[in-house]
C-alpha cells in the first residue's frame, strides 16, 4: 500500500475547495474591524448608560438631601433609582440583540434559526 494519496481525489478536492471559496462572500480588512467595532461600540454604550443614569442618581438625591436636609436618605432613594434607571436603558439597547450577548438577528435566508420557525 503506498502512502501517497491518489492525485485524482487530490485534484478534485482542490476543485471544490475552490468551488466553495468562490461561493463564499469575500472578506475585507474593514468588514472584520467594523464588526469588531460594533460588538465594542455596544459595549461602551452600555458601559455609558448604566453609569450616566447612576450620576443622574446620586447628583438629584445629594441635591434634594441639601435642599430639603434629609441627608443620607434621597441619596439613597435616588442611587436605588438611577441603577434601575440603568439597567433598564441595557434591556432596551439589548433589545435588537434578542437578549443575548454575540446575538445577530437572522438573515431573511440561508438561516437555519429562521427556517425551523414555525409559521402560523
């Protein structure tokens, strides 16, 4: 038995190797760093809005516990306030992302999420 493969099944892999690379949408430097950039855009905007609203928070309950002297308390109403503020913007913004981390929404074909759904 010889340890060299048969060059016929060499050169027909090598045909639908190049069969499936021609079919197979081409990928460009910038297509890869904008997807890399979407995914670290969500993330700093998610980063923005939980610690904005946080802000907001603590600036309107240190303001009101100035204003209306009940020191630590609207401090703390309003930080209890501003967080769940903030994670509610994350829901919305993870909303288009079905809820989920590296969540992409299906294709309108060629998806197998969306063609195993069942339509009514």
């Amino acid at each position: 038995m010889s340890d060299e493969p048969d060059p016929s099944s060499q050169d027909d892999f090598d045909a639908r190797l190049r069969a499936a690379q021609a079919k197979r949408p081409k990928r460009t430097e910038k297509s890869d760093r904008s997807a890399r950039g979407g995914g670290l855009a969500l993330a700093f905007r998610i980063g923005v809005e939980l610690v904005s609203a946080l802000i907001v928070g603590v600036g309107i309950g240190i303001l009101l516990d100035r204003w209306l002297g009940t020191t630590p308390w609207m401090l703390l109403l309003f930080f209890v306030l501003g967080s769940a503020a903030g994670i509610l913007n994350v829901f919305r913004a993870m909303g288009d992302y079905g809820h989920g981390a590296g969540y992409r929404r299906p294709d309108n074909e060629g998806d197998r999420a969306g063609r195993d759904r069942r339509h009514d």
